[in-house]
C-alpha cells in the first residue's frame, strides 16, 4: 500500500511542479512586458506670449519675383482648298418641276428631264407625271 500511496505523491507532485513552472514563466513573461514598457513622459507647457522688444534694423521682405509667361505658339491657319467649278455635263439636262396633269409642284431634288415623278394632290394622294 505504501507504493500505491507514494505513486500518488510522486503524481501529486509532478503535477504541482508543472503548475509552478508555468505559472513562473508566465510571471517571468509579465515582469519583462512591464520592464520593457518605457513609463510615458507627458509635458505640458503652459505660457503667456509676451513680445521682447526688438532693437534691430527692420525686417525687409522681398517682393516677388515676376511671373513670365512663354508667349503662344504662332498660328498657322491652313490654306483653303481650291475653288473649282464644274460646268454640267452636255447631255445631263434637270427638270425643275413635276407635270402631273393639273397639278405643278416643284421637286425636291433634281431628276433627268422626262423622268418619272408626283406630286401630291388636295386630298395627300400622289398624282403622277414627269419633269419639265
């Protein structure tokens, strides 16, 4: 029984020096956190401005330099294109208004003399004819 007994103390043991181990490494960790931590250092400086007198020359302050502006490229406007007519052709001759039986309307657009066209009649029908 004494082995048993012992075997539990030897156990019991173990495990409280375990408990200790850890418990010293975690106290050894916080102790260093703590040292490593500088303590904070805050200042404050409460005063009242009160000007000195100054027996000094005065102060002297240049103005500014003069602000230079590159002048503008020059302009150069293209030439415009050439003018040139071209007289119609011999055998193109255009028909400036459509013939439709009792209706004459101008045309929109030029057509050939002769070609077919319409005009639109009182009531928006197309009436049909040809130029002239």
């Amino acid at each position: 029984m004494t082995e048993n007994r012992s075997f539990s103390i030897r156990r019991l043991f173990a495990l409280t020096a375990r408990r200790a181990m850890a418990l010293g490494i975690i106290a050894v960790m916080t102790l260093g956190v703590m040292l490593a931590a500088a303590p904070a250092q805050a200042r404050v400086f409460v005063g009242v401005g009160v000007p000195l007198p100054y027996f000094g020359p005065p102060a002297y302050y240049y103005p500014p330099p003069p602000v230079y502006y590159a002048p503008p490229p020059p302009v150069y406007y293209a030439p415009p294109p050439p003018v040139t007519y071209a007289p119609p052709g011999p055998s193109a001759t255009y028909g400036q208004s459509c013939n439709a039986g009792s209706y004459v309307c101008p045309m929109e657009r030029p057509a050939p003399s002769g070609a077919s066209c319409f005009c639109r009649g009182n009531y928006g029908e197309r009436v049909n004819g040809y130029t002239q």
